[in-house]
C-alpha cells in the first residue's frame, strides 16, 4: 500500500516512519487546517494584495501613460521599472513558496493535495494580471480556509470573492431594465447595458452541477440576471480594487426562475440561488466524480462515487467527511488503479521522496534579500518557469475549466522529456548531501514503493548517481500512484 502515500499526497521521506495504518494516517489530516507552515511576512492576504493590484492598474494606466503619451520607448522603460517596484513577478514566486511549503514541510501534506484540487476546480486564469497579486491569496483565503467547512460555504464565498468576480467579468454584468440600464446616456452615448453570461454560466458548468444537469441557455440567463449588482466600484486611484458589494442599480428588476425555481429580486437571491446549486444530485455526482479522477483514475465508476455522495448527503455536504470518503475509497482501490501525477504534485513528489530541504529556490529567511525594484534572481523564478514549462503553474491556467485531470492530457512525448530534464535540474539543486550516497536511494525506494527489490534492480543499471535519480524518478512506478 505504499504507493497510497503518493496518491493522495506527496508520498514519504527517506527518513519518515512508515503510518501502520495508511488510511488514519490520511484522514485525521482534513479535519483541522493548520497554519501555515510558511511564516515569512510576505503572507499578504487578498485585499491587501488587491490593493497593490489597483495601485499597479493606476501607475500603469493613468500615471506612466500620461506622462509618456507620446514616448512609446520611455513608457516601455517606465512600465518595466513599475514592474519591479510593485512586486509584480515576485507575489507569484513568494506564493509558490507559501503553496509548496505545505507539501514539503507541512504535517498535512494530504490536505495540501487536497487544496490542490480545490484551488484547481475554482479556477483563476491568467487574466487581468491576477496571477501576479491576487490567484494565490485567494486559494489561501477562499479556498484552503473553507476546507473544514461546508462546499455550500466555500461555493458562496468564492462565488462572491473579489478575484472570481473579475476574472468572470461579473463587474460588467449590468441589468438592461435596471435603473443604470435605463439611464439616458446609454442611449446617447450607444453603451446599452448587457448581461455577461460568463460568471453564471462557469458557476454552473465548472463549479457546481455541471452540464449533466441538463440546465439550458435561458437558466444561464435567467442566473446571469440574478448576479447582476455583484460588483466593486470603480475609482480613478483605484481602479476597481474596492471590496466586491451588491448595487441595486445595475440590478436586473422582476423575478427570475433558474432551473425551474423562481427567484425574488434582490441581494439575497444570489446565496439562495448557490444553496439551490450545490443541493442538486448533479453537483454532489460531479464533485464525487471530480475527486474520484483526482486520486484513483481516470474514469471513476459508480461504485467509486456512490459513498462520497452518501457522505455528502450525510453531511451536508461538510468537506472534512466529504474528503474522509474519499480518501477510504482511494485506500480501498488502491491496488486496483493507478493515477498518473500531473507535473505539479510529480514535481513535489520528487523532492519530498528525495528528502531535499527545498520548499522553494529561496529559503525564507532569504526572501527579503529581494526586495521590490530589483531584479530577481534566476533561482527565485527557476519553479515559476518549471511549472510553466511543464503545462502547470497552479496560477496561470488559461482557462477557466483549470487543469486536466486526464492523464493522455500529460503524457505527450514532449512532456516526458521535460519531466526527464527537471529530474536532472532537481538533483543537482535541490539535493541533500547524503544523496551521493548510494543508500540513499535504496531508503527512498524501500519506503515507497511495494516491490522495492524489483525497483532497485532496475537502478542498479544505472552508470551514475545522477542517472539512477533520473530513472527512478520517471520510471511507471512513479509517475503513476
């Protein structure tokens, strides 16, 4: 059962004591969330990030093009500069640190994988430069502290969370017979209020029931007209980095009726209309067939999903028991099915099992030597450009569906090589200084995999250290948990 600690975390330490029960082991870990084992100071939580996000948006927008109107190359030098001085590409890096510190370091690496999967399924994209101040904050504030909470709470409050609600385009939905929507200047001006459809249907495709509700146009309408008002106000200093509210005046007025159910208009109809969402037999289907692909395999069965639904319905939908069932049904197929890792938790898998002390290329006593308007150094972004370079950096998906979990969606030749190359990077990086010890790898292999004399013959073909860290860690046995 050893390939468990890989499935649904980061697998063991050379050094670690092997859990003689596997599955306690995994479950007494998402009842509680811990603080952050990543203690630096640059733990900014979202509105204080979003306000750097705005200041950015001001100093870009009106500042540095007014001052460079005509100077196409000296507002090119000045937005680099800006670049530097607001920490622009270092908040990515610093919360690749926080992120990756929780599965390296942290003592719920199962819960970490876990917010792994949620972060992923609440998507951020790469859009409006969200990625550089406010994706990561908002996996830690939305999503990673609604984990011992209920989907329903985690549901409503990321819906309304100021980093969905831009990048879903909620702040242009506006009501065509609202009382903004029938303002005079619309007509003058040939700027009619219109419905953005985006956030309410992502609401119900990607996050909630799913197309296999069998939901239609009209009740992606009838939700968008339901969201409308869900906004922050824009300023000229601050863009629109102002705390997300509900104004009546872009709300669309009458009743509305999403999936057969009808609405009253108004502030509370958004958080009735998500209760109604995350009760519907097809999300409790969706999440339990999410979660299922996630750990076990590609193509979960019915006998898989079934007990995290009767978990769900026990519940309530509370996530700790949600995540308890299944966990139990990844322990009990385990043997059954393997999952291929995507690059991300391979990666991590990689430097856990190695027992190097990376939680990121710049220890944490280290981050403040890069302080903002100056460049980085190459080791600070070495993890932003792997994850990059292998198809999944958590914070730059580029779309709002996020990650695949399908495994043919990471296994194309190219990737592999990629995977084969960053092994090579990470044993000369990341190493710890008895890896140059044969014995090593023997303690990685005996204390996570199953067979491990089968495994140790085959690196035992290996010419030299640095190979047989390659090949152990792209062989099948490890790619796949």
């Amino acid at each position: 059962m050893k390939n468990f600690f890989r499935k649904v975390a980061f697998g063991l330490k050379p050094d670690e004591q092997i859990p003689s029960d596997p599955l306690a082991w995994a479950q007494k870990q998402v009842d509680i969330i811990p603080e952050l084992n990543w203690k630096g100071k640059h733990v900014l939580p979202e509105k204080e990030m979003r306000q750097k996000w705005g200041d950015y948006r001001y100093q870009e927008d009106v500042v540095i093009r007014k001052k460079f109107k005509n100077d196409a190359k000296g507002f090119e030098r000045a937005r680099d500069q800006l670049i530097k001085d607001s920490g622009h590409d270092y908040f990515p890096n610093s919360e690749l640190s926080i992120r990756h510190a929780e599965a390296i370091r942290g003592n719920s690496p199962v819960l970490a994988k876990l917010w792994f999967f949620w972060a992923n399924h609440f998507t951020i994209s790469d859009t409006q430069m969200l990625r550089h101040f406010s994706t990561g904050p908002y996996q830690r504030d939305y999503i990673r502290a609604n984990l011992n909470q209920s989907f329903e709470k985690m549901a409503i409050e990321g819906t309304l969370a100021w980093p969905m609600i831009i990048h879903l385009d909620n702040k242009d939905n506006v009501g065509p017979n609202s009382e903004s929507g029938k303002q005079e200047w619309r007509r003058k001006e040939k700027r009619p209020a219109t419905l953005n459809e985006n956030h309410a249907r992502e609401l119900m495709e990607l996050h909630t029931i799913s197309p296999n509700a069998g939901y239609t146009q009209e009740d992606v309408i009838e939700l968008a007209k339901i969201m409308t008002g869900w906004r922050p106000k824009w300023t000229k200093k601050k863009d629109l980095a102002h705390d997300v509210q509900f104004f009546r005046k872009y709300h669309e007025r009458g009743k509305k009726t999403v999936l057969g159910k009808e609405y009253k208009a108004g502030k509370k109809a958004l958080e009735a209309v998500i209760k109604d969402l995350v009760k519907h037999p097809s999300c409790k289907e969706f999440i339990a067939l999410k979660l299922c692909r996630y750990l076990i395999t590609d193509n979960p069965t019915k006998e898989m999903t079934d007990p995290i639904v009767k978990a769900w319905e026990k519940s309530d939908g509370f996530l700790p028991e949600v995540h308890k069932a299944a966990l139990k049904v990844a322990f009990e197929y385990n043997d059954k099915h393997q999952k291929f890792q995507n690059p991300e938790n391979w990666w991590l898998q990689m430097i856990n099992m190695s027992g190097a002390t990376y939680a990121h290329p710049v220890p944490e006593h280290e981050m403040d030597k890069f302080v903002f308007g100056y460049d980085m150094s190459e080791n600070m972004k070495f993890t932003d450009w792997l994850l990059e370079d292998l198809g999944c950096n958590p914070y730059a998906s580029k779309q709002p569906n996020g990650y695949s979990d399908i495994s043919t969606d990471w296994m194309s030749t190219e990737l592999i090589i990629r995977r084969l190359l960053y092994a090579k990077k990470a044993f000369y990086k990341y190493n710890v200084t008895d890896l140059n010890d044969y014995d090593r790898h023997e303690k990685i292999v005996r204390n996570n995999y199953d067979k491990p004399d089968e495994i140790l013959k085959i690196l035992s073909k290996a010419k030299t250290l640095e190979e047989r860290h390659i090949l152990l860690f792209n062989l099948p046995e490890t790619l796949k948990a």
